[in-house]
C-alpha cells in the first residue's frame, strides 16, 4: 500500500505532495521526500495523507523518523 503525503500551502489554499510511503513487503516500508527541500521543514509541521491513509504518519517527524529508520 503506498501514500503521498503533502502540506497545505495555505496563501494558495492548495496541498503540494512531498513525500511518499511504501510498503516493500515482510510488513517493511520505504519512505522518502519526493521533494527534496521536504527535510528543511520544521517536525512539528502537520502532513497530509492525499491518496490513503495517514498509516501513522502524521508531521515531517515522523517522515523523518521512517527515512532514517528509527520509527
């Protein structure tokens, strides 16, 4: 199952995809910033899950979190 997760661009009222989930099988998943300023965001800053569900992700920490494999 994989998911496209964006952030509102609120000036513009529109969601920009960053980043994509995954999963690769055995329960495994690969998550990376399509867009590559994506990691200079702040954690705290609220994802949006575009085409699924969150899966547990929730803010660019937890992007960031699955990218360097401590979640």
């Amino acid at each position: 199952m994989s998911t496209t997760f964006g952030i509102r661009i609120p000036s513009l009222d529109v969601v920009v995809p960053i980043a994509r989930r995954r999963g690769i099988g055995d329960g495994k998943v690969d998550v990376w910033f399509t867009e590559p300023t994506g990691e200079l965001l702040p954690d705290e800053l609220e994802v949006i899950a575009m085409d699924n569900s969150n899966q547990g992700i929730h803010t660019i920490k937890d992007i960031k979190d699955h990218i360097s494999g401590s979640q």
